[in-house]
C-alpha cells in the first residue's frame, strides 16, 4: 500500500518541527541549569572540625536561599590530606565553571588561591569563600593585617583563631603543679607557625616548658609525641594544625598509654579523649563564612565585605571529658568553676550540654596587640 500523497507532502516538515521543538526544550532545560549558581567545596582533609565548618557553610547558603539540587548545585572535593593532590583539585575547580568556591583549612585557602592566580593569566578567575583558617592574614594569599578590607576582590571569608592564651590559663587552673607541655606541629602549615607563636607566647610567661617536636605528616605523629614524652611531658597540647588534628585519636591512644592528658584548641567531638577543649564551634566559623558566600551569589561585591574575625562575632567554647583516659585524678582536678563553664561536659554520668555556659575572659586579641594602636 503506498503513502497518501498529502501524507508524503506533509512528513518531512512534520519530522523538522519536531526536531526542532526537542531541540529548543532541551535548550531550555540546560539554560535552566546554567542559571542555577554551581558550587564547588573544597577540604583538605576529614576531620569532625572540618567537616563541621563545611556543614555550617552549607547552613549558611541554604539561610540565603541556595539549596543544593534546588537552587544551587554543589559538588564536594576532598584532597584526604594530601597537599598535590589538593592543588590538582584546585586547578580543576578553578577551569571547571563553577561560579564560586568554598574552602575549608589553611591548606585548601592556600591551593584554591594559588589556582586562582594562575587562572587570571589564562582569563579565568573564581569567586572565593574561605572558612576553618586559623590566621588567614599569615597564610599568603593578599590579605593584609592592618586592614580587613585590603584583599583580593574576589576573595573573602572568615579566620577563626582560637584562644590560646585562655586554654593555658584553664590548663593552669586544673593542674597548678605542670610543668612540661609535649607538642606536635607540621611548620609547613602557616596556621601551625602561628598557633606555635602563640604558644610560646603564653608558655613562656606562665613557666611552662614546652617540649616541640616537628613533623611532615600525619605519619610522623605518632613517632613525635612519643619524644615529648620521653622527654618527661606532663601533658599533651594539640594547636590547630591540620596534620596534628587529623589524627586526634592516635594522640589520644598515645598519650593514654603514658597516663598523660590531652588538650586542645580544637572542640570538635567531646568523647573522643581529650581532657578539655577551648575553640570555636566550627558549625557557627562555616555558618558566618556561609552566610557571606550566598550574600556574594546574590550579588553582593566581595571587596565591600571585610575579612571576617570569629572571635568578633561568635564566642569560644569549652568543653570538658571528666573520662578522659588520661586523666589522673590525684593530679588533675577540674575545678566545679570550670565545669560551670562548658558547653558540654563528659563524666561518670554520661554527658551533660550546658547551652548557656560561657567560658570566661580574658581572651586573646584576635590580631597583633600593636595593631590596635595602628601600628
């Protein structure tokens, strides 16, 4: 049987505006995904701290409305520690067309603004939101100490220096009698060198010894606390150093093993321990960076917006673990005015949260003393 005449006539343009119809919808449909804002997430490594402070960035664009799969789409990188690998990631993320990108750590700031530099000579240059930087303004990247609005105009975000000097003034309170302090840090890290200026900044007035012992990377640890100890520490301090704090629980399991506490300015899991914690929750450090982020995807102008200090906006917390498994009670006694004041305290009991306790100040200033003269 043979095709009707009109029917023959009628097909071939029948066929085009078809194909021609499919083909606007389906333009349409990936012009509706190149209109939602894509984010890429970069960390350096997994941790509780880490991977809270992405939580809170998360937090703080979804309060602006940008909602992954909704409103947003977001991808997640994580260079498992390994500093090559996340300055791969980074060039990928830079010529990768996201719109912006979020990092979390010194580390990852470090690689994603590295990238970023490169990608300016080859015309590309991405919006970039940092949180979990304990000094941003040491760490290389254009900021200047001196004033928070000095910085690249594509680059923004939160430090998040934690209170050293009240954490060795609550270790004193504790136990009056210590002496030795033992401490890891990885002096690659522009984050480590800092907290370790800090430190003996505070050591060195209150007579305490600090026993250094210096790494390359997590698998040194281990090897490195164990010469603090036997170099006679008391106790064991871990600064906020990326490498250090991605192996908390081997610390722990070491220093235990001597009978030793452990403390530091890190507060991410309450159980896992340590003897007592003072720091920011990095839920709220990732929620104030987050919340700068999505004010950027809306338009904002990132060189408007100054560099964020947490201690201006958040207030740090202590938490405390009366089961630490190197806690000796016939030399360390946790005073009842220090439990009033953690957030969370862990003892025979089981836990205990406390929302409205405030650690008491006097804190550390979040920049150079000489800074607030102008200096």
């Amino acid at each position: 049987m043979t095709m009707p005449s009109f029917i023959r006539r009628w097909l071939p343009m029948t066929i085009l505006l078809g194909g021609a119809s499919a083909l606007l919808l389906l333009t349409d449909q990936a012009s509706a995904r190149r209109s939602i804002p894509a984010v890429a997430v970069l960390q350096q490594v997994s941790t509780p701290l880490l991977d809270d402070a992405i939580r809170g960035m998360l937090d703080g664009l979804a309060e602006k409305g940008f909602i992954d799969g909704q409103t947003v789409t977001i991808r997640r990188y994580n260079a498992e520690g390994d500093l090559a690998q996340a300055n791969a990631i980074a060039r990928e993320i830079v010529g990768g067309g996201y719109d912006m990108a979020l990092t979390s750590s010194t580390p990852s700031l470090q690689a994603l603004a590295t990238a970023n530099e490169t990608g300016r000579a080859e015309g590309r240059r991405l919006m970039h939101v940092f949180a979990a930087v304990a000094d941003p303004f040491s760490a290389g990247v254009g900021l200047d100490r001196r004033d928070p609005l000095i910085h690249p105009s594509h680059l923004v975000g939160y430090g998040s220096l934690s209170q050293v000097e009240a954490t060795f003034r609550v270790l004193q309170e504790i136990n009056p009698s210590v002496v030795r302090i033992g401490v890891a840090h990885n002096p690659a890290e522009s984050n480590s060198r800092r907290y370790m200026e800090l430190v003996r900044a505070a050591c060195g007035p209150r007579k305490l010894e600090l026993l250094e012992a210096a790494v390359e990377n997590s698998s040194g640890v281990v090897e490195a606390i164990q010469s603090t100890i036997s170099r006679g520490a008391e106790a064991i301090f871990i600064p906020g150093d990326t490498t250090i704090a991605s192996v908390t629980e081997s610390v722990v399991a070491t220093a235990a093993k001597a009978g030793l506490p452990v403390f530091t300015v890190v507060p991410a899991a309450p159980d896992r321990g340590t003897l007592f914690d003072i720091g920011f929750d990095f839920h709220e450090v990732g929620l104030l960076a987050g919340r700068v982020a999505g004010d950027v995807l809306k338009g904002a102008d990132p060189a408007t917006i100054p560099i964020g200090e947490t201690a201006r906006d958040t207030h740090p917390r202590l938490t405390v673990n009366l089961e630490a498994p190197g806690y000796d009670r016939r030399r360390w006694r946790v005073p009842e005015a220090i439990l009033r004041q953690a957030k969370v305290v862990i003892g025979p009991a089981g836990r205990r949260d406390q929302p409205d306790a405030v650690l008491e100040g006097p804190f550390d200033e979040p920049h150079d003393p000489a800074l607030k003269t102008g200096k």
